[in-house]
C-alpha cells in the first residue's frame, strides 16, 4: 500500500469510514448513523443509480427493514410475488405448466412473501433514512490509499483512530486524509479496499452465460406473466419476475447452442464466436428478446416502442474473499467479499445483511459498552453463510442451467429435481433459514429451557410471535418490539409450570399482594444479572416480560404491583395464548441487537448462563 503523504492532504475524523454507497454501505451507514457513531460514507459515482441492477427483496430482509422503521416506503413501492410457477417440456419437448406453488421456506416469515423492487428505490430509502440522522453520501470521491498504524490499532479506545484513508474529491480535485477507528470496504465486487488490501477471492467463473432485461408493459399470452415464472424448456432457461407497475423482469440463458444457433439466424448482427460459446460484447436486448422468444414457445412476448428500461449480460462468477476483516479495523461488505448468480434473488440481501451483522457491533464497541473482541464475530457468521450461499448457488445455477429432461435427453434435469431443489433450499433462499454457528453471542451450552413448539432457536432470528399488550389489550407481534436500536432483548417468558408451584404459591415478601412465585423469582434473577455489571441496566438492554392469556389471568390487575424491572415500560408487559406458548416452562431468552436468538436459559439455570454469556463480551459496567 502506498504510504500517505499526510502534509498535501487535509486531515479529518471520524469513527467510521464506508466507502462504496451501494446497499451494502447505505445499510451499514444508516444502522451507525441511527446507532451514534460518527459515520463518512463516500462513492466514486458521481450520481445515484436510478434503474436496474438488483430488483429481489425476500422475506428476511423485508423483516430486518421492518426492525429499522423502513417497511413502509419499501411495500409501497414494490410488487410482492406470491406465487412461484414452473414450466418444462413434456415427453415430446412441448411446454407446459409443471406446478404452481406458493413462496418457500416462509413457513414462519413475517412477511411471506417476496418483493420485486429496484436496487435504485432501496438506495432511495436508505439516503432518506441517513439524511434524518444527519448524514449524506458524499461523491464523486475515489480512495487512493490506506494505511493501518500498527502502534495505535491495539488500541479500541475513543482517541485511537489507526486507519488512514487519503481520499481524492474528483468534483474539487482536494486530498483529504481520514483517520478513522474502523473502515468498511462496501464497493462491489471489483472492491478497491479488497485489492489494496491483498485479500484473494477463491473460487471460479462458471461458463455460464445470461442476459438480464427489464421490459416496459410488454405484450404476452404466457399464463404467469405476472407471477414468478421459471422455464426449463428445450431452448434454454429463463426466468420471469412481475416488477412494480407493469414491468417485468427476464433473465436469460445464453451459453446454449440453440441459443447460439437462434440468434445467428434472427439476429441482425451475426453474434461474435468462441468455440461455441456466445460473445458477450457482440449482444444487445434484441438478441435477448429472441432468445425470450424461443424459449417461451409457443407463447408470445411482445414488446413496442421505447419497452427496453435496462439491460446487461454477465457470467455467473460465484467467489468468497479469503477473509472478511483485517486486524478488526478494516471489514469488507457484500459484493467486496462474495458474488454468486442474480436467479435466487440472493446478491442485494446477502450484502446488506453483511451489513446489519457488522453495524451493531461496531457501534457497541465504538460506544463503549462492548469487547473489541466481538468484531472478531463477524467474520465467524458471515463468511461461514457466505460459503453456504455459494454452495447453494453451485447446485442452484447447475440445475437452471442444465438441459431439461425429455425423450431424447434422458439424462437431463427433470422437473421434480428442480422442484425439490427449490424447496428444500427454500429457508436459505428466504433468509429465514439463516444460522450462524456457536461463538460468544451465539452459544448453544445455554438452550436449555423447554422450548414449547420449536420454533426458537439459538443463532436463528427470532420467529414473529402474536402477542397481546397487556396495558391496552392492542394485539402486536414480538417482531415489532425488537427494533434494531442496539440492545439486547432479555425476553422472560412465564411458561406454565404450575404443578412446581410458581402461580399457586405467593411469595411471603409481598405480603397481601400475592404477586405469583414465578414473577418473584423471575425479576430476582435479572436484577442479579444486571447487578453482575451495573444498575444502568436500559442503555443496553430491554426487558420484556411474555405471560398467560389475560382472561384466564388475575395479573392483569396487579401489574402496577410487579417489580420494576419487568416492567419499565407499560408496553413491556405482554400476555400469549396458552395454546400458543413458546416455552412450556419458565424461560429466559436473549435476543441480540440483529434480532437473533443468543442464549435460552430456564429459569433454574439463567443467572449463571446469562451472567456467563455477557461476560463473554460485554465490559464490566456496561449493563
């Protein structure tokens, strides 16, 4: 790396630095700016996107918008696919419908569905966000070097800034240095911050060729038009995706020698040839159209006027970085440390939720309250999901690519292995299925509590859960009381465990009350918790407490009664139906920051599980 000259530049600080404000560093900007921390975030192009790009929200992400308060501009403007149609050939190569089947791996989504929206829109939404917090992107600015003090990068305290970035505003031609605490690399796959810093990407760029095209209220008798579409025919594969409006969305093999030959015979310009691979660099949307055409015979798909909004052509290349941080200071985010192919919809997601992975710790440890040694986490879950994306995407693109199976290729994909394939990559391909592995905020020695119905789980988000507020009687869900504000949730769930005495018995120290054993015993053990670290307990941790059905309750009445810590707020004290419970027993659950699920303790074990695990990253007298 070449070393700044710090004398002709103008100095600057900052605590974080994101460069590239594509999704991945507009996430990662707006979660700090929203969290405290004083954030830069800077772009070389000099002007928004505004049209295609990636266009596919799943159900996860649109849960994680939720947690930030961002849902609401993004339904609006999106087109939700419900519905997911498969066509193939029958035996003698004609096409048909094969099935027609609802979203999947949404079994326990929020939202269960997916959403066609531009790249362009999220962006929009993201900017607006960060404006209200004080913050813009600044651009056109290009880094030209970066430089890690290695005296001061031990260093995590508030006046130790050790990464210098020497940045060059193109607008102005001015140099400026940087110094900041932390630094993430957010700029695309041909990522600037990756290459300066040496970090290799492993893997391949498969032979795979597609085109992608965004087409303006075309003409169509082909039945799913407006439904999710995946064609496996003769002619090659495509995919159909109902944008917002009365757009769609096509993406389109071309590496297949029909395809190949097709084109040579319709297209004005014969396509450049390599062997019998197609030339990237000698197509336009024409060609894609009639490529479009060919596969989806015998319907038809027209197009008038000025139809074509945006086109591109790519190869699937599918690479994960050697390494997501560099000494805890530098991190790389989406497209900078993995790119995989656009037809599961996952590249948009996957980035940002590289981002709102990093964002809470970075600010956790920026604020004072955490460990440095928890950024050490991020590249623990992420690139561990990062090489399971890729070997889903493997399997994923091989069967979209593949020869369909008919009388004569008998040995090609059938329907049922698609289908299969779809389906049981399904809660990956939603985001619901994400799990990281065990480490010092996901640590599965504490699942010891009776979880009732399954559906929690340690490293997995925490499910949506029906819940009544106990003040007002509003029906809510605990998803909405789980905002990505920086706190941990202690989530107390009172279970129903009365044969071991915990509702029939009354503790002797409340007196004619008769506050219920289990509400006596469940705030002594979050007050000891709380007392292991400090008496400021809500700067970082929220207390919610989840009991019975109200109309088969008396505690309703007596709220006013219960200790404070469990009820700090009216709309902290929630009611479940009994037939519903998530836990059957007494349990404790903490949920992080990012909404998933770190330990679930039952009541006999959760002060020495609980008071363990935040020691495992927190500093004393930080709760």
């Amino acid at each position: 790396m070449p070393f700044l000259d710090q004398r002709r530049s103008k100095a600057s600080y900052t605590d974080v630095l994101i460069i590239g404000a594509g999704p991945a560093g507009l996430m990662a900007c707006n979660a700090l700016a929203k969290l405290g921390v004083k954030v830069r975030i800077v772009e070389k192009r000099p002007h928004n996107i505004t049209v295609g790009h990636a266009d596919g929200i799943q159900p996860r992400t649109l849960e994680i918008f939720q947690s930030y308060g961002l849902l609401d501009p993004i339904l609006k403007q999106g087109n939700q696919i419900h519905a997911s149609a498969f066509y193939g050939p029958d035996e003698q190569g004609s096409l048909q419908l094969k099935n027609r089947v609802a979203p999947v791996g949404v079994r326990d989504a929020r939202y269960p569905f997916a959403l066609a929206l531009p790249q362009s829109a999220v962006e929009e939404a993201l900017r607006d966000s960060m404006a209200a917090a004080g913050v813009q992107v600044e651009r056109p600015i290009v880094p030209l070097s970066i430089l890690v003090d290695e005296e001061a990068r031990n260093s995590h305290d508030g006046n130790a800034s050790p990464v210098h970035v020497e940045l060059h505003d193109l607008h102005s031609n001015e140099l400026g240095v940087v110094h900041a605490r932390y630094v993430i690399g957010a700029d695309g796959a041909h990522s600037w911050v990756r290459k300066t810093l040496g970090i290799a990407m492993e893997g391949e760029q498969t032979e795979h060729v597609w085109g992608v095209i965004d087409v303006i209220n075309p003409t169509s008798d082909f039945p799913d038009i407006r439904n999710k579409a995946l064609i496996h025919s003769e002619q090659g594969s495509c995919m159909i995706i109902p944008r917002e409006g009365d757009k769609i969305r096509l993406y389109i093999q071309l590496d297949d020698r029909i395809a190949l030959e097709s084109l040579s015979g319709a297209s004005a310009r014969e396509p450049a040839r390599n062997g019998q691979r197609i030339d990237k660099f000698s197509l336009g949307p024409a060609d894609l159209l009639d490529v479009a055409q060919k596969i989806l015979h015998p319907y038809t798909l027209r197009t008038e006027g000025d139809a074509i909004e945006w086109w591109t052509i790519y190869t699937i290349g599918q690479r994960i970085a050697s390494k997501f941080a560099v000494n805890d200071r530098i991190f790389i985010v989406g497209d900078a440390c993995h790119t995989h192919s656009p037809k599961a919809g996952q590249g948009m997601n996957a980035s940002m939720g590289d981002s709102h992975n990093l964002a809470w710790k970075i600010a956790a440890v920026v604020n004072g309250w955490a460990k440095p040694s928890l950024l050490e986490t991020y590249e623990h879950e992420r690139r561990r999901y990062a090489q399971d994306l890729i070997s889903f995407d493997k399997k994923w693109a091989k069967l979209f690519s593949g020869k369909p199976q008919t009388k004569e290729h008998g040995a090609g994909v059938t329907h049922e292995e698609f289908l299969e394939a779809f389906q049981t990559f399904g809660g990956f391909i939603s985001g619901i299925g994400i799990h990281y592995l065990p480490s010092t905020i996901t640590n599965t020695d504490y699942e010891t509590a009776a979880n009732a119905n399954g559906k929690v789980a340690i490293g997995k988000r925490f499910p949506p859960h029906a819940v009544i507020r106990a003040a007002d009687s509003k029906p809510v869900d605990l998803q909405d009381l789980l905002p990505a504000d920086g706190k941990f949730r202690l989530l107390a769930f009172f279970g129903d465990e009365d044969e071991m005495g915990f509702r029939s018995t009354t503790s002797s120290s409340v007196g004619e009350i008769g506050i219920p054993e289990v509400v006596v015993k469940l705030s002594a053990v979050i007050e000891q918790v709380i007392g292991e670290f400090s008496s400021e307990a809500f700067d970082v941790l929220s207390i919610l407490t989840v009991d019975g059905d109200p109309r088969e309750s008396a505690l309703i009445s007596h709220l006013v009664s219960w200790p404070l810590v469990l009820r700090s707020h009216w709309s902290k004290v929630l009611f479940e139906d009994r037939k519903d419970r998530l836990f059957s027993s007494p349990s404790i659950v903490v949920v992080r920051p990012d909404g998933y699920v770190g330990p679930i303790a039952s009541l006999h074990e959760a002060k020495t599980h609980l008071a363990r695990y935040f020691s495992g990253f927190l500093k004393r007298g930080a709760l």
